[in-house]
C-alpha cells in the first residue's frame, strides 16, 4: 500500500519548464532553481536530482531575492523555441532569469540573469551531487572559472561567470546586484578543449543562434489555426526528447517519478519505447515534420539488422544498447517519499506485440509523404510481418507493459491488425514485393478474433483481454486507426461502457487495477493524460464535437503554467508521473488537430457527423 506522504516536495512535479539540446534535459522550477538533470546524456546519471532527493540530489539555483519579502515568479517560453524566462516580480523591482541550452553540441546550460526595473539582487547556490548523489563533487577553481569532478567522471564541468564565484567544499554560491538594464550570466558547461571561449559576446550569440534555430523548426511545420500555441508547444517538447545524434526518441526526461504518491510505481522513462516513438514521429507528421520519421526509421532497421524481426525490443537505450537492466537506487528518498526510486527499466525484456503496429503507422504516413521507401528498408519491414504472421496470437504483456502474467490483450491483437493493414497498403500503394496473400488472410483472421473473441454482450463492450470483463481505455484507439466505423453500434456501445467505468469529468483512467486485471503492482494509478486526450479525439470521430472540444479545453487547465504535461494527473490536478511526457503531448497534437478539421468543416471522413449529448440518437451518454 501507498505509504503516508511526510515529506512534501519543495518543487512540485507542475512547477517546472524544460530545457534541453536534444541530447540532454534540465527541468528549471518555476523559481529559477535546476532540480533535474543528467550529464552528459538524457539517460546518464544526475548532476542536480533535489527534484527526487532535497538533501541528497542536488540542485542549481540562480534567482532574484525580494527586499521587502517574497517575490512573485512567473514563467514564460519565449514565444516559439524552449528558451525558458523566470520572472521575478515585486512593487521594488523586476529581475528576469532566461535558461536555454545552445543547440551546438556543447552540451551547455546557459543562465542569463537581467534587471529589468531597479537594482535587484540575484544569489547562486550550485550543489552538484553527482552519479544520482553517490559521489562526493571535488571543486576546484582555475583561471577562467571554476572544475567540477568526481571519482570515475570521464567528462568533468566547468562553471563560468561573469561574476566572482564563492567556492565551499561540495558548493559553488554567489550575490550581485544589477542595475536596471544591467545582466549577468553563468555558464555551466562539460570540459570541452574546443568548445569556443565563453564571455559576454558567445552568451549573446549562443542565446540569438538558439532563437534562430527553434524559429526555423516551428516555421517549417504546419499548425492548426485552432490552439496552435498549444500544438507548438507540444511539438517543440516532442523534438527535445529526439536525438540529434542517434534518431531515438525518449519517452520522458525523467525517472523515478510516481504515479502513486509514496507508492512503488516509479519508473525510469529515459528510453526509447518503439511505440512512443512511433506515435510521435505520428503526430508529428501530421504537423510535416518527416526528417524525425526517417531517422527513427533508420535508427530502428539498425536494430532489427542487430537482433532480427523476432528479437525486435519494445524499447532501447537512446544510443541503440538493448540491454538496460533495472536497479534500484536506495539512498534517495525519493519524490515526496515515494520509494523506490528506480533506473533502468526491466520492461525491456517483455514481449509487447503492439509496437509493430504503432511503428507501421508512422512507416505509412512517412510513405505517403516521402514516396517509396528504400528497397533494403522494405525488405526488413516485409520479414517483421511474415514473423508476425506467425506470432501474432501469443500472450504478452501489452500496451501497458503489466508486471502480471501475459495475456491476449486487446491493444496487442488490434496494433497487430494495424500493423498488417498499413503493410500492405504500403505494398499496394507503392507497388512493392511482399506476400500479399498471406498478410490480407492473417490481417483478416485476426479482425475476426477481436469482433468474436473480445467482445462481451454483457457489458457491451470490447474488453481489455480475451474473455475478460474489464475495460481498458486503449479500446479508444479503435476508431482512430479506422479499425471500426465511429457509428457502429458495437463501438458506440463500448464508448459508453468506457464512459461510464473510466471517465470521470475529462480525466480517463487507462484501466482499474482489480483481482481479475492485476497489473502485479499495488495501489491504484491518477487518470493517465494519453488517455484522456484519446477520449477527446473519439468522441470527436463519433460526432460529438461540441462535447470534445468542452472536454479538450478542461484538459488545458490541467497542464502547468507553461502547457507540459506529466504522465499522469490527480482529480486535484497534481501532476503524477515522469515529466514531460511524449505520450501526452503527441495525443494532444492529434486531438487539436482533429477537432481543428471538424471545427474548420474540413473533416473528410465519410462517416463524420455531428449531433449533441442532449440528441443522442443511440443514447450513448
């Protein structure tokens, strides 16, 4: 059971912004203090962890101090990229604190503090505590600023200023005043002997270059007219948790994170699933962005030459490594005390047939916008689903990834059917060699299974897994893949059913944990936000657009300040989960996008229509 939460974080999950270069993120709380972050690399182990530990972790702040008492904050993105500005507000004065990372390789945190009316004062505290808080930091000072190392560090920190620096044995603190008009910066930075030398004049371009480039990637995309700042937002946080090296998508910036208050549901999501990856490059496409497609693409055929169609991972390390064994770590006390704090994820070993599906989507619509894909690239793809014709009934774990014993689920049995759907329209389509014959009769046998096998007329519903009676929220996506006309009366039936066990306001529930769906963990999780934004979508594609789009707008008063999302929410609002979320973000992208087609009368679907709950012809709600 979850356990009585005595220690209540000093920075909530919500009260954060995220910075990042596309090898690694910070989280930066709402004032000015870096809580999390990992060098050198997304999945290398923290620096700066307080968000996980306040004594142990670690933390980086640089922040206005009030003369007469507490200081408002306020925190902004500048419009269109992930330059993230702290403000801080009193009748005395305002300071801002802008944070980026440069997008060059350098691996950098750049802080630039400004006194924007007045003088105020700005204070450094730096506490490294590096390897998740094991190792002890040494410090030294030097000419241009001041090393940061540890016992086994390969790539040790600078720490460079325009100001003097106070150096303490395991901390680095500082106080100065600004003029009105007047800015300061500290760069932290790994010890790179050709990174260009750091001063007012390489801060100053760092921070125009950054701008430059964020506004070259949003300008490039196409945004719905309805909630575009939404939708750029989403995306631009999507394109953080992408590679620029490798092409791997991360899931989130985090790990340890709970779904559960004082639960043990903590997991590290600083991988690469195959389907998050692929229902974002998904999302993403729809927005025009294809570079992120092909590159994940060839990120993932590497793996399949590695470990062939039957050794294909749910997930992989950022880097490609397909092993990433799962540890524990127990000196941290954990988020608001939530134990135990895990790295590594032992999921990586389960059998989850589902990702072939989600990945052939996102092959489809790359196709449909780039053409033919490469013969080599096909050829891979044509084995992935001959082996899957063989293996598509076998128990898994499922979209979920449960810790109980596998089952025929349902969302591995319908991406099954997407998988081999969107195979052979990519065959027809672009008139490719593949076994056509075999793949229409194994995509047909197992549309059968899921109308005959996973139906249950006493709840009039599709069920989570074979035989079963309970729900999961994953049944949304069945009108969204087009497995099943939005106005059938078995989808309008288990839409109703889903409604009436998992939805709560506008917050789903992906499933409820009981005897007959026992996940193998206790307690039971928030409303997982993916869920939520399905439910929107659904009932969109359902007809019921004025409801969709009442709902869509309640889930925007469940994001932060700055429009992130974490994995999971409480009826309260409180963020839950790894944060930001890939998940989350890209199932927002979709919804938006398509209540945006509806609102715009632009939806192209025969079968679109709209009425409201108050006409409801089939008495769905």
């Amino acid at each position: 059971m979850a356990k009585d939460v005595m220690h209540p974080a000093p920075h909530p999950i919500s009260q954060h912004g995220v910075i990042g270069d596309m090898r690694t993120l910070a989280l930066v709380a709402d004032d000015a203090t870096i809580s999390f972050f990992c060098h050198p690399n997304i999945a290398s182990p923290t620096v700066f962890g307080s968000l996980l530990d306040p004594e142990k972790g670690g933390s980086f702040s640089f922040g206005a101090k009030s003369r007469s008492g507490e200081m408002k904050t306020k925190q902004m993105y500048l419009p269109d990229t992930n330059i993230l500005i702290t403000r801080f507000l009193e009748n005395e004065g305002i300071g801002e604190v802008t944070d980026f990372m440069p997008v060059d390789g350098t691996g950098r945190i750049v802080r630039r503090a400004k006194a924007i009316m007045n003088t105020v004062a700005f204070e450094v505290d730096l506490t490294p505590r590096p390897d998740y808080g094991r190792k002890a930091p040494r410090l030294s000072q030097f000419e241009d600023g001041i090393r940061i190392d540890w016992d086994g560090c390969e790539r040790p920190m600078e720490v460079h200023s325009s100001f003097p620096l106070t150096l303490t044995d395991d901390a680095i603190t500082a106080r100065i005043e600004l003029k009105e008009g007047e800015s300061a910066y500290i760069v932290l930075c790994p010890n790179h002997d050709d990174s260009p030398e750091i001063d007012g004049q390489y801060v100053r371009n760092a921070f125009t270059q950054t701008r430059d480039h964020w506004h070259k990637w949003v300008n490039a995309g196409q945004y719905p007219s309805f909630w575009r700042e939404l939708v750029t937002r989403s995306a631009l946080t999507l394109k953080l948790l992408t590679s620029a090296e490798h092409g791997s998508i991360a899931a989130a910036a985090t790990f340890g994170l709970p779904e559960v208050l004082g639960g043990e549901r903590n997991w590290d999501y600083r991988y690469c699933w195959v389907r998050d990856a692929a229902f974002t490059l998904y999302s993403l496409s729809r927005l025009g962005y294809y570079d992120e497609a092909e590159s994940f693409i060839h990120f993932l055929m590497e793996r399949a030459v590695e470990d062939g169609a039957e050794g294909l991972q749910i997930m992989y390390g950022m880097d490609g490594r397909s092993e990433l064994p799962e540890s524990t770590l127990d000196h941290l006390s954990g988020y608001a005390d939530s134990t135990p704090v895990r790295v590594g994820n032992a999921a990586y070993s389960q059998l989850q047939l589902d990702i072939y599906g989600e990945f052939m989507d996102a092959v489809y619509i790359a196709t449909k916008a780039r053409g033919k894909p490469a013969y080599s690239v096909w050829i891979k793809l044509s084995r992935m689903m001959d082996w899957l014709c063989e293996n598509w009934r076998q128990p898994d774990q499922g979209i979920w990834e449960s810790r109980g014993g596998p089952k025929e689920y349902l969302s591995s049995r319908l991406m099954c059917w997407v998988a081999l759907d969107r195979a052979l329209r990519i065959a027809m389509e672009q008139s490719l060699p593949a076994n056509i014959e075999q793949w229409r009769r194994e995509r047909d046998l197992i549309q059968r299974t899921i109308l005959e096998e996973f139906w249950n007329p006493d709840i009039g519903a599709f069920t989570q897994f074979k035989g079963s009676s309970t729900l999961d929220a994953v049944v949304l996506l069945m009108p969204l893949v087009k497995f099943i006309n939005p106005r059938d009366a078995m989808w309008t039936s288990t839409l109703k059913a889903v409604r009436r066990e998992l939805v709560h306001d506008c917050l789903v529930h992906r499933y409820r944990n009981c005897a007959e769906n026992d996940d193998g963990l206790e307690g039971q999780e928030g409303a997982f936000t993916i869920c939520s934004f399905w439910y929107v979508e659904a009932l969109a594609r359902t007809g019921y657009v004025a409801e969709a789009r009442l709902l869509f707008e309640k889930l925007h008063t469940y994001s932060n300040h700055l429009g992130l999302y974490s994995e999971e929410l409480s009826s309260a609002g409180d963020h839950l989960g790894n944060f930001p979320q890939a998940l989350t973000h890209l199932s927002l992208i979709s919804a938006a996008i398509w209540l945006d087609r509806s609102l715009n009368g632009d939806v192209r679907d025969p079968s679109h229509f709209e009425f409201s709950m108050l006409e409801d012809p089939d008495g769905i709600f």
